[in-house]
C-alpha cells in the first residue's frame, strides 16, 4: 500500500496484491458473496431458508461465506437460545451498503445477459478457425 501525503497511515489500493481491500473484494464479489448479500438485502433470513432460497449453494459454501460476510462486518448473525435453536442472518449498516453495489451489478447482468450472450457467440465464432 501507498502511505498517505502525511506520512501517517497507508492507503488502500485494490491493486496492490498486499492491500486488505482486495481480500475484503475478494469476498463481496465471490459467486456465493453476491448472491447471499442480494438475497439479505430483502431480508433477514434462517441459514435453511437462505439456502433455498440461493440454488446450487451447498450448506459447507453457505455456512463459509456467512462467516466470512460475519467477519467483515456485512452480516449479522443472531442466534436465539429457543428449542430447537434459531440463527437469524441480516445486513448491517456497512452490509447494506455493500448489498446495493452488487445488487446493482447482479441487475445489470441479468439485464445484458442476451448481448453477452451474442458477444460470447461472436467471439467464438471468430475463434473457431484458429482452433483447426
């Protein structure tokens, strides 16, 4: 990282491999990250519905990427002491703010899906002779 003008604190800059900005990137933009901060940005969720609710994400995936958010400071996982236990997971401030950026780029992509899609047609299409 660069240190600050004043000498006194470094400054964050993604593209330096040794900058913690990256790994905390590393995590909000990971396949399980987006789609768990875009489905708490609805709501809070149980660790059985968030699942459900997220196709194709194995309880081991879920339970690391949870904990990881956790640990970040996205997500904020109440655990009640009921029979039999309930686990709450939802956004924190800092989550919510994070959930509308990726949220944004989740829509985005949803919604050019066909042009990448024709993009990706074309590009192989343009490949395909130099694979001969």
């Amino acid at each position: 990282m660069q240190v600050s003008e004043d000498g006194s604190s470094p400054v964050p800059d993604v593209n330096r491999a040794a900058c913690p900005s990256r790994l905390v990137l590393e995590h909000v933009t990971s396949r399980w990250g987006v789609l768990v901060l875009a489905a708490l940005r609805e709501r809070s969720f149980r660790f059985s519905e968030l699942r459900r609710h997220i196709d194709g994400v194995s309880e081991k995936m879920l339970a690391q990427t949870l904990q990881t958010l956790e640990r970040d400071g996205f997500v904020h996982r109440d655990a009640r002491p009921v029979i039999p236990p309930r686990v709450d997971y939802s956004l924190t401030p800092m989550g919510c703010e994070v959930a509308e950026q990726v949220w944004g780029l989740a829509r985005w992509v949803e919604a050019k899906v066909d042009a990448i899609g024709v993009a990706r047609e074309a590009y192989d299409q343009r490949r395909e002779p130099q694979a001969r």
